[in-house]
C-alpha cells in the first residue's frame, strides 16, 4: 500500500541502522510508522509504500518497506520543513519571511536562484549561498536509498553509505560500484560485477581485481576462519573474475600498500593473508592478555590453602589434584585457561572459585557467550550468571562493525575482582576482543571451555589458539570423575576424542547409567523410522521422557531426508498435526501452529516481548511492580539460537505469540516469520550455539 504524509514527530530512531518510529500526518488521520528511514526529519513529507500491521500493544501501524521523500504539497509544509532546523541558518522568523517573498517559487530559488534569497533582509549574499548548499544536501541524500534498492542493499545501509560518501554517494559508487563490496555484508559480488562490466570496465581492472580479493577474504571470515593461505585466495580470484594470477599477486600488493590487507609469514614458510580488521583484533587480543598476565598479581589471597581446606570441608567435597592445582594457578595467575571434556570437574572448580573468593569479600561475575549456556551456568553454581552482550554492553552493535569497525567499541569496565567465562569455545575472536577491553588491569580472568567442542560460529578459534599459544597458564581436566564415569553418554564421548570405539556390552559396569544407545541402520529410511518412533512414544515409555520437555533430535546437515528441514516437517506431522482446524501461518515454505517449537535465526534487537510474573525476591530489574509485587517485565530482543514454543496463532490481529526458553514472550508479526524456524530437529552447531 502507498501513504503520503507529513513526519509530525520521530518516537524513537536507531543512529547506527536507522530503524525508526514515527507519526505521520496524512489528509486522512495520524498514523504510526515503522521501518528503517535514515535522512528522514520531523517536517518531511515522504511517500511511503508498505503494509497495515496491528501490534499487541501499540495497535496499528504502518510497516514502511521502501519510502520516498517528496516536495512538501503546501506552502505551510514547506515553511514547516525550511524551520525544522535542518537547513542551516534558518529558523522560523526566517522560514517565514522567506516563503512570504517567494511562494510557490521557493524551491526553485533555492536550487537555481540562491543570491535572490539575499533581497531578503538580514540574509547576506554568502549567507543565501550556504542556504541554497544546505538545502540541496539535505534533498539529495535521500536519493541514495533508492539508488542502493537497485543492488539489493536494504534501507539500513544508506546512513553508512552517506557517512561514507556524501552527497558524492550515487556518482563515486557508479564511478566504482565495487564500492558496495565494502559497504555491507552480503551484498552481491556478481550483482556488483555485471554492473560494473556493463559499465565498461575491464574484466582485468585493478579495481575489479582488488574487489575480488576482498570478497574472497569477506567470504571466508563467513566460514569462521580469520585468514586464508596466499596460494588459495589467489586461486579463488583467479576463478571467480577469470583473471591471471599475476593480475590477484599485482592487486595483493595494492591492497597491501593501502593497508586494507596484511601478509603473515610463518614458521612453516607458508603465507597467509588477512583483512586488515582481522589481523588488528588477533594483535590487540595477544597484547591485552599479555599485559593483564604481566599486570601485579593484587587479587591473590595469601593463605589460600587454609581457604581451600575450608572451602572442601564446608563443601563436602574432596577436590583432585588437578582440581585443586587449577583453583591455585588460579590465585597465582591474571589469566587463566580450565579445559576439559564432560565430567572432568570444571563447574566444581567454578564452585569453589566463587566460594573461596566471595568469603574474601571479592566480587565475582559470571558470564557466557550465549543465554542457554548463561542459564545453565546459573543452574550449576546457583549464582547470577549473564550474557556476554550483556555484561558488555554492547547492545545494538552493527553487524558489520565486527568486521570493519572492531576498534571502535570501548565498553563499559566490568567492575569485579573476578571474572569467570564458560563455554569459551563459543567465542568468536571479536567477542574476546571486546571482553579484554573491559576487563581492569588486576582484575583476574578465568577463560572455562572444552576444546574438543566445534569452533565459534564467529570467527576465530579463539579457546584452541589461546592454549596453543602456551602463553597463558592451562590446566587440562582429563579424570571423569565417578558420578560423571556412571554415565554412558561422558564415557562415550571420552572414547570418541581418543579415537575409540562407543563401550561394547561387556565394557559395561553394573552401575553404569542407561544413557546412551547406538542404533546402526543401513538405509536413511529406516534410519529416520527410528528417530519418528523414539520420538513419539518409545522414549516416554522408557524413561518417561515427554518430546516437548525432553527431548531434542540433533542432525549435522539442513538438507536431505535427515537434514533439519525435513526431519521438522516429518516430526511436527507425527508430534503436532492439526487435526481440530485451529488458526496456522505458512511462511518460507514451512506451516508453523500453537505447539510447535520454533528457534530464532537471526538476531532481532527491537522485536517487543514481556515476562510473565515472577517472585517478588527474584532479581527486579526492568519489572513493572504494583503494591510491592511485580506485574511484568518488558523488553526488547530475541537472538540467534533462542528456541521457544508457540502458545498463539492470532488471525485477526496477524500476530504469532511465542514464549522461549527464559519464559519471556515475543510477539512476531506474520512478515517476520522469516526469523524463525522449526526447531523439532536442528543443527549440533546450532545446539551448540544455544
């Protein structure tokens, strides 16, 4: 649908994507838009085109997919947008005078005719000259939203291309579109080539050529690596622009000489290449741990045995060698690095940090790459744990920023005595660069994680690198320890990293948990008959485990007869069919209906969601309280990872209710149903990611 309309107030703007909330003036009523709109201000008139939603709590609204900036339609528009403030050296009185002398005229003596501005008095010649340039500027930006339409590049990128460019924008980008290339992530390189081909250049361009390169790097940072071998990227060049090797080798040097790409030599004589980005970040994260190891050693507790003898004794439990020379290393040391595989004792040594220290009287903060490990380090220590996002602050950073903008980010210092880290082999190298920037120089840190879990998502592998280093005090857990050796699933996946087979029958103790079951079938047929029977019935029956509070089938591919997509289709036809005709939305090829268990795939920072009401001695942070009990909690943001259960279907107010894992509930409209996906079935990357 089209709305024209005059900006009457900007609620709320994003500064770094330009996601706005607004009202509009039209002939026919005032109305609530939302969208991304970068350059818009209170005064323009702008041509809208998208659709009517109806949000739970806000009620109707206008969802801006694409906007257009035009003329005001009337005089009074026209002074209302010259007062705004935006066109510099004029104000009101000014405004006033100015459309009271020329009317109807008045855009164009602003475009064409300037020095007829200075008849008025008070405006000098050179003062109507900066008038005219102001007023231009600010007319022209706009232009750049539709241009970058043409490329697939949305809205939100615009602001960048303006910051970057000016009102140079269009010209500099049709002088060189390889430009785009550096703009935003996923814009697309062939997209950008045809044009510039059509354009004339030519195929073996030191702009194309060096564009190249460039997105080589861009899509292998995609696949979580930092860097590429020289010989490989020039390979990929070479192929994607049909070019020679001697025009990639001349555009290295190129980018080299501008400082856009660094060359590392190693030990092992080969060559690797990385963005100027990545490279910085590797170097600053080496620096920081090193200056914090080097920093004076001013948290140690002196008589630390005592403490820990104390510590075992209250506990009732008798610590490892390992353990306890890891909890020492720990007083001994600025940083250090706890691995180990499941069942060697790390959250124990993680217990007894926080008991030894928080008897001292220290501060100790615990945190986690992502919300479910978060949740489930406060579930085993029974203290507070957060998000790393969270505890940095980092809040709506660009996406692009991880990559192009690193340095930039200083955070906010965490105040503690202590900070430990769990499940660090999430981290991906730009995460652990923003967590040294907030950590205190004294300050100990206390890196937790199991190497033998897949990499980041990110990139960078960053808990592997650090211990490879051997710069930073590494204690290894390899003893399962006796509750954890009852457990067939520990023992097991001990035996997989050494390279042995699962227990056979007769490796078997008496005691030992039936955990673990290694089904073998020859055909994917059969093999998916099996996962569909567990899961509908035969689990439950076993162990009284119920598929929506249980169970979680995990598969190492989305395609294929058991990749995620149709595994969600086959177990959501046999674990939630509607068979009473209740209300259902199709999107992306998938039918989602209230019982489904749905995962976010992308992170979201203003999607609205609320919590339902908790203990009065919970934490009270962000909670509504009514009479000393609280009512709600509000917020905004659902992330990559987050699994939920629809609880509503809502057809008249086109609206999916869902409620995740943290009890908070979100509230998707029908067009962003393409975040979500079945998540009956999911990747083991993306289960580790939760």
């Amino acid at each position: 649908m089209e709305v024209i309309g005059e900006i009457t107030t900007i609620i709320y703007q994003n500064k770094i994507n330009s996601y706005t909330v607004a009202e509009i003036e039209t002939d026919e009523e005032i109305l609530v838009i939302v969208g991304y709109l970068p350059f818009v201000n209170v005064g323009d008139t702008v041509k809208l085109i998208g659709k009517y939603v109806e949000h739970k709590d806000y009620g109707r609204q206008f969802k801006v997919d694409t906007f257009e900036k035009i003329m005001p339609q009337t005089l009074s528009a026209l002074e209302k947008y010259l007062a705004s403030g935006k066109i510099k050296g004029i104000r009101k009185a000014t405004a006033k005078k100015i459309i009271k002398k020329f009317g109807e005229d008045t855009i164009n003596v602003f475009k064409l005719y300037p020095e007829k501005l200075a008849e008025i008095k008070g405006i000098s010649l050179e003062k109507a000259k900066e008038m005219s340039e102001s007023f231009i500027e600010n007319w022209e930006v706009w232009q750049i939203v539709g241009f970058l339409e043409k490329f697939g590049i949305g809205a939100e990128h615009a602001q960048k291309v303006f910051e970057l460019y000016g009102v140079t924008a269009i010209d500099e980008i049709e002088n060189n579109p390889y430009l785009l290339i550096d703009i935003a992530r996923g814009v697309d390189f062939k997209q950008v080539d045809k044009m510039a081909l059509d354009l004339g250049i030519s195929s073996d361009n030191e702009k194309r050529v060096t564009s190249g390169i460039k997105y080589g790097l861009i899509r292998v940072t995609n696949n979580g690596h930092s860097c590429v071998l020289k010989d490989n990227l020039i390979e990929f060049v070479v192929n994607l622009l049909n070019v020679t090797s001697e025009n990639v080798e001349d555009g290295i040097i190129d980018l080299k000489a501008k400082g856009d790409i660094v060359e590392e030599k190693r030990e092992d004589g080969y060559i690797y290449v990385y963005l100027s980005s990545f490279y910085n970040t590797e170097e600053e994260i080496a620096y920081k741990i090193k200056r914090l190891l080097k920093a004076k050693n001013i948290k140690e507790i002196k008589s630390f045995d005592k403490e820990l003898k104390k510590v075992e004794k209250i506990s009732n439990i008798e610590l490892s060698e390992k353990q306890k020379q890891a909890l020492k290393l720990i007083n001994e040391n600025n940083v250090t690095i706890i691995t180990g595989g499941p069942g060697t004792g790390k959250t124990t040594i993680i217990k007894n940090i926080i008991d030894i220290y928080e008897e001292k009287g220290k501060k100790v903060v615990l945190a986690a790459p992502t919300g479910r490990a978060a949740k489930r380090m406060t579930e085993t220590t029974g203290k507070d744990a957060s998000t790393l996002h969270r505890l940095l602050e980092i809040g709506k950073i660009d996406d692009d920023s991880f990559y192009k903008s690193v340095s930039k980010y200083e955070g906010a210092p965490i105040d503690a005595d202590v900070i430990i880290v769990d499940e660090v082999s999430m981290m991906d190298m730009f995460l652990m660069n923003y967590l040294l920037k907030c950590v205190y120089q004294g300050t100990k840190l206390v890196l937790v994680g199991d190497i033998d879990q897949l990499p980041s998502v990110g990139p960078g592998s960053v808990l592997k690198d650090l211990i490879n280093s051997e710069e930073i005090p590494t204690i290894k857990l390899d003893k399962i320890f006796r509750q954890a050796a009852k457990s067939k699933i520990i023992v097991n996946a001990h035996r997989v990293n050494e390279g042995e087979k699962f227990l056979s029958k007769s490796e078997e103790e008496e005691e030992m948990k039936e955990d673990f079951f290694f089904i073998k079938e020859t055909s994917q047929e059969k093999m998916l008959s099996q996962i569909v029977s567990l899961c509908t019935g035969r689990l439950e029956k076993y162990g009284n485990y119920d598929f929506f509070q249980n169970i979680q089938v995990l598969t190492p591919t989305k395609k294929g007869m058991l990749g995620t997509k149709e595994l969600n289709k086959v177990l959501q036809e046999n674990l939630n069919p509607n068979l009473i005709g209740l209300p259902e939305r199709a999107s992306m090829g998938a039918i989602y209906r209230a019982g489904d268990r749905v995962m976010q795939i992308k992170n979201n920072y203003d999607i609205y969601w609320e919590r339902e009401k908790r203990e009065e001695n919970e934490n009270m942070g962000g909670m509504e309280k009514k009479g000393g009990i609280e009512e709600k909690e509000i917020g905004s943001g659902v992330f990559n990872g987050e699994i939920g259960t629809i609880k509503k279907v809502d057809e008249k107010e086109k609206v999916v209710e869902i409620k995740f894992d943290d009890d908070k509930i979100a509230y998707y409209e029908y067009s962003e149903l393409d975040q979500i996906e079945h998540s009956y079935a999911i990747t083991i990357h993306k289960a580790q990611r939760k």
